[in-house]
C-alpha cells in the first residue's frame, strides 16, 4: 500500500481488523503507556488513543507491535526493497539476472525525494505544550517523543540526499527547559547527526535540526534501518512506502517533511547543553540525567487532521523488538556481506540489544591441523566490533560454522550451549579495556566507558554439560541457593554488592572452595541478587548478566592466571551480575496505574481480551 499519511495508514489497519480505538479520555502520564504495554505483551492489535488529556491531538501507538503486521503495512513493497538492499551489497546480482531486478530498478528510481512547495498550506502552526505530553515511566524527566524522525543536512553538503533522518529521543518539558521555547535532544555515540553537528561546531554555527511525528510508516522505519554507507533514509523511505519523500523548506529554511503530521523546528548551538533524562531505556534501566544538546524551538506545525505516533521503550520484548525483526527481514545478510568470512551476527534483543552479540563466522586458517581453535573467527570479531552500531557491544560470543552448519544466533539456548561445549576459557576470551559502550548502559566506569569482551568457539565438543547441580557441591559462605539457569551454567547468589574490594575477598573466598571440584560440566557461574529470577528463564539470565556487568572489571575465573598479559582461567568463568551503586534503577510499574489498567480489562470493559 502507498500510504499518503499516517491517517491512511490507521484507517487501513483497522479495516483489517489490526486497530482498537479507545474513545474515552486517558491520562498521558503513565496510563496511555501501561495500556500500551498491556496490549503489546498480550500480542494486541494497533491502538488509537481518540481523546488524551491535555492535548487536541489523538495518538496511536504499537503500530509495528507484531512482525506480521508490519508484514501486512509493508506488503506490496517488501520483496522489491529486500531486492534493493541485496541490489546494494551484491551488484553482480543485476547483472546476472537483469530482468529479476528489472523492477527493483524502478523502485530505486521512483523512491527519489520530491520538493513539493505547494504542500505548506497543509500546516497549522501550535506549540510544544499542545502535543501529547506522553511519560512512559513513573521517574522520567518529562514527556518524550519516542517515534521521532530527526532530520539534519550536512552544513558542507546541504541537501536532502545528503541529509541524515535518525530516531533520537526528544524531552519536550521538565528538568531546565524553557516551556515551549526549549527541548533536549539526546543521541548516542556513532550517530548519523553527531557528524553533522560537529562540523557545524567547527565552523561555530548553529545546526538547524527538524523533527518529524508521524507520516507514511515507512518514514519512522527508515529512521532506525542500519542503511549502508550512501544510501539515503529519504530515498529508502520512498521505496519502501512506494511514495517518494516529499519535502519543502519552509520560510526560516528549515526541511519539512509535507507527509508528516507534525513537525518541530529548531537549532542546536555549539556548546549548548542542559540536563536531559532520567529516561526508561530499552535495557530495562533509566538511563540517568546527563547534558545532551540543547534545542531551541522555532516552529511547531501540523496537519489538520494529525495524529501523535508514540511508543513505550523499556525491558525487551517490546515494540522496537518488532522493529528489529522487520529490519532483519529486510537486511537480510547485508551486514555479513560487509564483513568477509562472516556468516551471521545478532544483537540479543532480550540482553538489551547491545549488551550482548552473537555471531558465526568461517574458521579456515589453518584446515590442515588436526586440532582447531578460534584464529579467523578472531579476526571477524574485531571487525564487528568496529563495525557502526555493533561497535557498542561489550559481549560478543563467536562460534566457528564449519562445527555446526545448522547452528543459529536467533536461537539463544543453543547457541550459548554451542559455545559452552567448545570454548577453552584458559585460552578462547580476550578482553578489551578502557573502550566505548552504550551511551544507556551504566555497567561501566563513566558514560561511554566500559570494556568489552569477545568470547570465541571453533573445534570439537570438549565437554558434555550438566542441567542438575553436582552432588556435593561447596560454596564459601557469600554464595548460596545454587540454581541450573540452562545446561552448563550455574547460578549463585550472593549478598548485596558493597565494593571492588569486598568482591576480591569474596571471590578468593569462592575460588578456594571450588578450585577442587569436578566442575566440568558447568563452565559458567553467575553471581546474582536473585538466583531464583535469574534461572528462571533464558530471557531473565541474559538481561541479568550482561546488563549488570562490565566484562573487565567484572569477570572472574576458578583457578585463574595471567601469561604473557592474557588472562585465562583453568576452572569455570565466573560473571558478577549483580546490582553495582553506581548502576541505574531498573524500571518499575506504578502500582496504582496498573490497577486502574486491570479494571479496563475486565469483561464488558473497553479492553476486555486486549490485556
């Protein structure tokens, strides 16, 4: 379908059944988001919030809150923009089979932005304090925007086909901000507009920033794709909407996309910040107060029939999980064919994304030895890790093809276990220190720092592993209620967390108890708050141990050493996972909104078999 709107977008999904409205008024503050989560865990259909507090503008939100209908929106464009994007990465393709392609070529043309300036008498001008005033989490700093498309033009190099269309976070009140005068605008580190601005630093003038909610859904979608080098968002928008781009500047010469609903103009001066955040993260903390650029508004406008596009961003699964299989379907193996010798790599949606990676890749280095290890997997890895947004990860296990070609990194349990079979920790982990990480992820040293670790598989089984605690088994006296979280790894927990130093003391303490077990079945130990919550399920064990740790200054090993500056250990790793002072809250619900939400899902109630 070529939606010309947001508002055709809506109408066609609930034609099909894919939408609820809810009529009666509800409260921007927590209850629309709780309704949303509600609706999203229960597999739900979209949501058209008609009347929200405080504001004249209606809201939808879980429009791509299932695979299968963001499927259903995107369905007569998929399979030409999945042709385009193997198109990009495989040219040889075309050539090969030129009337298979034939029509991928004229999507391509087609998707070129059109300027269309007779689109400004669509837009009626507002202000900040009239749009949805949406907070997700009881201890965010104000209302975000959380579907924004963020558009900013290379200052050497204006122009749309130059120009980066990006989804970073936007506070719109709260903490210093000048009511309808200022907004925050929060980006991580290897973004698309930190280029942009830094030239625009360098020549000591303001970068002009636009912001656009709503529009075709392609447009949010083209926001967040992972494109490769050259090929604009606008350009990928238009494609996959089967609609090109349409834009006009407006009087102060700010980009105006004349599809979105709404659309926010202002510029970010050099060396301009405030406080933006606490926010609720997508790896299910609050990423905390901090400075990030500082916007300063000069236009709001919108359609006449606009509708506000929000989401609720916290703990994984949720609705940017669905965003990232739409992706995966789309990409495909883009990302391997940038990469020689990988075959799949994947960022675990349940750790938090970039916590935690997975991947497989070739090991053929040396195939005339007998014994196999970890050589050209190694080399792959450190290409991942400099690899765009994979440059965030702090774990990345690799595992070698040739052992199992069946193997998957969608499948946590069996990969892990994989891994866990082959791996030699004395010698297959090599570590990387005082690096960048996550901007949201608080596991390290400071904002951006951390360490990373790359944990690497290739040869025979060496091991069979254990999914029953040992007969026997001794801790010291700080571990304790020793649980199986999946074969070959064993959960322990421990008192609260105090310092770096208490923690050498209670890890030589443990040392000194296991050292002398038969442990081989259980290469792997974490030490957690809740043994219980965290061997409870695969999802609870990787959002535990990889949001809660810092490979360097958290890792340990029964039996261990250092040679040559590698450290290995002979015993099983040992992971510290649990909370840190210096760690973020994780998000909680607010007990009283919820109850209000329970009784909207009761029977005879508006969302009765919805939550």
């Amino acid at each position: 379908m070529a939606y010309k709107s947001l508002a055709a977008c809506v109408s066609d999904l609930e034609k099909h059944g894919h939408l609820i409205r809810i009529k009666e008024q509800v409260d921007p503050y927590l209850e629309m988001a709780a309704i949303h989560l509600r609706v999203y865990e229960n597999k739900g259909p979209a949501i058209l919030f008609e009347k929200v507090k405080g504001s004249p503008f209606p809201a939808v939100s879980n429009l791509f809150g299932t695979l299968e209908r963001s499927k259903f929106i995107f369905r007569d464009t998929l399979p030409k923009v999945q042709q385009l994007v193997a198109l990009r990465n495989d040219p040889m393709k075309a050539l090969k089979n030129p009337f298979k392609y034939v029509g991928s070529a004229m999507s391509a043309l087609s998707a070129l932005p059109l300027k269309t300036p007779s689109a400004k008498n669509k837009f009626i001008k507002t202000s900040i304090s009239q749009l949805p005033q949406i907070v997700n989490w009881p201890m965010d700093g104000g209302p975000f925007v959380t579907m924004p498309q963020v558009y900013t033009e290379d200052i050497e190099k204006p122009g749309v086909m130059n120009a980066n269309l990006g989804m970073y976070r936007i506070q719109l009140a709260g903490n210093d901000y000048i009511r309808d005068k200022e907004i925050g605008l929060h980006y991580q580190i290897h973004r698309g507009i930190g280029v942009h601005q830094s030239k625009a630093n360098a020549l000591g003038q303001p970068l002009k920033v636009s912001i656009f909610v709503g529009g075709p859904p392609s447009h949010p979608l083209a926001a967040v794709m992972p494109l490769p080098e050259g090929l604009s968002e606008m350009t990928f928008a238009g494609a996959l909407g089967n609609r090109c781009f349409r834009y006009f500047y407006d009087d102060e010469g700010f980009c105006i996309s004349a599809d979105a609903d709404f659309i926010i103009t202002g510029t970010v001066y050099p060396n301009e910040n405030k406080p933006e955040g606490p926010f609720g993260d997508h790896l299910g903390y609050y990423s905390l107060t901090h400075p990030f650029p500082l916007m300063k508004v000069h236009n709001v406008y919108h359609k006449k029939d606009a509708i506000w596009s929000f989401t609720v961003v916290g703990r994984p699964p949720q609705e940017d999980t669905s965003f990232g299989a739409l992706i995966h379907e789309i990409t495909g193996s883009a990302i391997p064919q940038e990469i020689h010798g990988l075959k799949e790599v994947h960022a675990v949606d349940a750790a938090g994304v970039h916590p935690l990676l997975f991947a497989i890749g070739s090991e053929r280095y040396t195939p005339y030895l007998k014994e196999r290890r970890p050589q050209e997997i190694l080399t792959i890895a450190n290409h991942i890790l400099g690899k765009n947004q994979l440059s965030l990860a702090k774990y990345l296990f690799i595992a070698a093809q040739e052992d199992d070609q069946h193997l998957s990194t969608h499948h946590i349990d069996d990969f892990i276990k994989h891994v866990l079979e082959r791996v030699d920790f004395s010698r297959d982990i090599h570590f990387y220190t005082n690096t960048t990480i996550d901007t949201l992820d608080y596991s390290g040293d400071g904002l951006n720092s951390g360490s990373k670790v790359v944990i690497a598989a290739a040869g025979e089984k060496k091991r069979e592993l254990w999914d029953k605690i040992p007969e026997g088994l001794r801790l010291s006296h700080d571990f304790n209620q020793p649980k199986i979280a999946m074969p070959g790894i064993l959960v322990l927990q421990g008192n609260k967390y105090k310092n770096a130093e208490k923690t050498a003391a209670e890890m030589a303490m443990l040392n000194m108890a296991l050292m002398n077990q038969d442990l081989s079945g259980l290469p792997l130990i974490i030490l957690a708050d809740d043994a219980l919550f965290t061997a409870a399920t695969v999802n609870n064990f990787v959002w535990v141990t990889f949001t809660r740790s810092n490979p360097a200054a958290d890792i340990y090993g029964i039996n261990d050493f250092t040679i040559n500056k590698h450290w290995g250990c002979k015993g099983p790793l040992v992971i510290d996972a649990r909370k840190k002072p210096h760690h973020a809250p994780e998000l909680i619900k607010d007990a009283m909104v919820e109850a209000k939400i329970d009784e909207m899902g009761k029977e005879g109630a508006r969302l009765f078999g919805m939550i």
